[in-house]
C-alpha cells in the first residue's frame, strides 16, 4: 500500500497517476477530504507551498519560493511572480516526476503525461508555429525539434517518443485540416455481438448464439437510429462511417445486408470519404459476407488476429487458429479490398518477444495496408483481471519496449507510416497503442475521433455520441449497454441526442 498525500486537490489526481505508473503493482490510497483541509489549512497563503508525501515509500517533495527537495536533495528551480497558476502546476508536476524518477530509479518514456491524447499537445504547438509563419504542415528540422525539445522540457518526453508523436501530429494534422470539422461528422455504429469473448475484452459485447433471436430487433433499432440521426445531423457532412463492436461479422450475411440496406436507404447520397466495418475476428469472416461487405461500398475493413500464435489464441478465447486468420486475409483481397487493417496486441499472457516476432513475420508475409499495434490494458471489466492469480506467472514476461521497437521495425519494413496514436490507463510498460498505414491507406475515422476535431453521432447499445462545439468544448450522450434495455428504450436514446445536438454554440472563445 502507498499512501499519497498532497495539501493541493488540483494536482493529486496527476500524483495519483503518477505513483501508478512507476509503482503499477501497488494499491494507491488518497487521503480522505477531511485530510485534504487539514493539509491545506497548514498552508499560509504567503508561502505558495505544496508538499507531498508517499509513506510507504518514505518520499517527501516540498516546493517553496524557488526550491524543491527530494528528502536531503535539492532541485533549483527560479520562481517568477508573473507566473500563473498553471504555469506553476506544471512546475510542480515536473518535479513530481523527478522525484519519482530519482527515488525509483525508473524513467516512463512518455514521461509525466497522464492524458491518452498526446499528439493533441504537439499538434497545438505546430498550430501555434502556423500562426506565426502562415505555412501549414510544412515544418523545417529546426521547428520539429523546437517542438520536441519543449515537451522534453515542459513534460519529460523521452526523444523517441518525443519524435514519433510529432512525427503522428504533422501527418494528423495535414488529413484533419483536409475537412470541413465544423460542418462535418462521423457516425458509428455499434454491434455489441461476438462469437465468444476474449480474455483481455471489457467492451461491451454479447455471445451472438445466445442473442439470435434478439438480432433483427436490435437492427431495427439501429435503423430507428438512422432515421433520426439523417434528421437531426441535417445541414451537417457525413464524412465517415465505422461500424465497429463487438464483432460486426458476427451477423449472418443476410442480417449483414440487412443493416448495409439501411445505412444506404438513409445515406446513400452521402459523399463518404470512408467506410469502415471490422470484419474482425477470422472465425466470423466468410466469403459470403465479405461479398455483401463489398456490395454496398465497404472501402476499409479490419482482420484482427491480435497475436499469430495458436497457443495463445487459444488461451485469450479464440476459436481459430493462425491459418484461418490468413485465409481469412486472403479471401478478403481476392473478394477486392485493398484497404485492410490488422490488429495485435503486445503483451498477451505468456507471449514473450518471441512470440512477438512469429507475429509481426508472419503479418510481413501478409503485408496489410495497415497495422494497429496495442500495449495490453489489463481493464476492470476484462476476464484477464478476474483471472490473473492463474495467469500470474506468465504476465509480464514481456519487455514492452523492445516488442514496441519491434513493431515499428516491421511496419516500418512494410512501408507503413505511424498516423495515429492514443494511450490508455493500466497500459503495459506505461507505452501506447499507434496505427501505421501506407500512404493513402490512413484510418480517418481514427483520427477524427481520437483528436475530437469533429462530432461523432453514436449508434448502437454502449455508444457515446459526442458533441464537439466550435470552441473545442465536448459533451457526450451514452445509450444503455444492455441490449434489451437498448431495443425497449430507443425513442428515449434518441431523444437525448436530438438535445444534445440542438444545443447552441457556447459563447466563449477556444482555449
């Protein structure tokens, strides 16, 4: 047990984060409120102090008026009066992770940034550059490292990741600015079915053979939605669709077309720039299906294998093997995709790098138009964290960043190029999951969502249905999870997104 303690309620959740990623073993424990006051009223105002203490580690910080101590090691640090509150947190959170830093030994790669989006960070700096130059997403060396070595600075990125995130920013940024993200939209659709669920999974999913009778009300539903998605999106662009899970292609072909119908009744007169479904797992991909994928215009679809080695597939609660993946692959190029991507995930129970490179080789041989690699989040929700007692001997044998390293490599050997990146909590060696693509062949969905450059409207149970105003602020609308609950209370979901979307612009300026 760790006990952290902080006389500033703004900053504890970032200690909180902080403690985790380096000690991601250890039970974390905040003080209570009651606490929290006592800690603050020992703080004159004069003193602009803030003091933190891990109890069990026997680490204290104070920082006061230009100094900071790590137990009997100082740290200088020059404090302006004209700095502001903010500017402050971000001194004292640097510190935060110093501290950390020296007392464990240990350095985290992206250093002391807790948010999942940070190519955001690096895309605002080159927006910033843009506003003094008048040049968009053409950037000299010396403005690439300028904004790298800031974050360096300001937040601890290492070099690498440093570079890979403004390497993703340039690329993002170029494909965001393509868009009219004030008139524009995305729509999702959610199919919350799959064959089995896997080990790791704590998406909202439902086994297809316990639901089949449940299928064509829920997709009656869903066109319910549509229907009403067309009316209230009206004067809007819909730029992309992507129909994700769950497993889409656990439908049968003819539900499968069903649901294509409807989309293309409602929106058949949309200029799409993508249309994404994941075919998804290799035990519910046939050709019949893949037909009826390309029948109503299907540009981009996903295999997921999520690791090329039986044993683990079986393991995770896959009904496949390796061969039905790259037979599922092919099948999907000779019906004519040429847009395919693939998924893995790093860190699977008991895959070692050897494992990893049997699967990154394996995809090479294959060579996808693009590869999502994943760094395993062991979620609450997931059977993985319910069982890891059993497994606990074959977590973690896994060093994180050779297997990143190897992935990149290997993408890298097959021409595809990082687009985009987002990080979760709980990750494996506190790294990241990245999309690489070739060129042309990039996720837009993916990144108009992960940056929220624009609206998505949300269709399906467990969806979130996010409003992005044109000030930058964002307000979400989920739907019920439960299935049932879904199909009974459809007027009542939509309804809620009606008033979500009918909402004025707020009359402030973007921060």
């Amino acid at each position: 047990m760790i006990k952290t303690k902080i006389n500033r309620h703004d900053i504890e959740y970032f200690l909180y984060a902080m403690v985790k990623a380096f000690y991601k073993d250890a039970v974390v424990e905040a003080p209570d409120t009651a606490e929290h006051n006592r800690l603050e009223d020992d703080v004159r105002e004069d003193q602009d102090l803030v003091t933190c203490n891990l109890t069990s580690q026997g680490m204290t910080v104070s920082f006061n008026k230009g100094k900071c101590f790590l137990e009997d090691k100082e740290y200088s640090y020059e404090f302006s009066e004209k700095e502001d509150d903010s500017e402050y947190k971000d001194i004292v959170r640097g510190y935060i992770y110093d501290a950390l830093a020296d007392y464990s030994g240990n350095v985290l790669p992206w250093g002391n940034l807790t948010g999942i989006r940070p190519t955001k960070l690096y895309m605002n700096l080159f927006r910033a550059l843009d506003s003094g130059s008048g040049t968009e997403n053409e950037y000299t060396k010396d403005q690439i490292d300028q904004v790298v070595n800031k974050m360096a600075l300001k937040h601890r990125v290492s070099d690498y990741k440093g570079q890979l995130a403004a390497d993703i920013a340039i690329r993002e940024k170029k494909i965001i600015d393509s868009f009219d993200n004030k008139d524009g939209y995305s729509l999702y659709i959610g199919i919350p079915f799959c064959p089995s669920t896997c080990l790791y999974c704590s998406f909202t999913s439902y086994p297809i053979v316990s639901y089949k009778d449940k299928v064509r009300s829920y997709l009656d539903a869903i066109y319910e939605e549509l229907k009403a998605a067309k009316e209230i999106m009206v004067g809007k662009h819909l730029d992309t669709i992507y129909i994700g899970g769950g497993t889409p292609s656990s439908l049968s072909s003819q539900d499968m077309d069903y649901l294509l119908s409807k989309v293309q009744e409602v929106f058949g007169n949309e200029n799409i720039a993508e249309y994404t479904v994941e075919a998804g797992r290799a035990d519910s991909i046939t050709e019949d299906k893949l037909k009826v994928l390309k029948k109503y215009g299907v540009s981009r679809i996903s295999v997921n294998p999520q690791t090329m080695n039986d044993d683990t597939l079986k393991r995770i609660g896959r009904h496949h093997d390796t061969k039905a993946v790259i037979d599922a692959f092919n099948m999907a190029r000779e019906v004519g995709f040429d847009n395919i991507n693939m998924d893995i995930i790093l860190g699977l129970p008991g895959e070692d790098l050897a494992y990893v490179d049997r699967t990154l080789e394996a995809i090479k041989e294959l060579k996808p138009d693009s590869l999502t690699v994943h760094s395993l989040a062991i979620k609450r929700a997931s059977r993985l964290k319910e069982m890891m007692d059993k497994y606990n001997s074959e977590i973690g044998v896994i060093d994180f960043d050779k297997a990143m390293n190897m992935s990149i490599e290997a993408a890298d050997s097959m021409g595809l190029k990082p687009y985009y990146l987002y990080r979760q909590k709980d990750m494996g060696g506190n790294l990241e999951n990245t999309g690489f693509a070739s060129d042309g062949k990039y996720g837009i969905y993916n990144i108009l969502m992960m940056e929220e450059v624009q609206s998505i409207y949300a269709i399906g149970a467990g969806t979130v249905t996010k409003r992005v105003y044109d000030d930058g602020h964002i307000e979400r609308c989920d739907t019920h999870k439960d299935v049932n609950l879904y199909i009974a209370d459809i007027e009542a979901m939509i309804e809620r997104k009606r008033g979500l979307i009918a909402k004025k612009e707020r009359n402030r300026s973007y921060e």
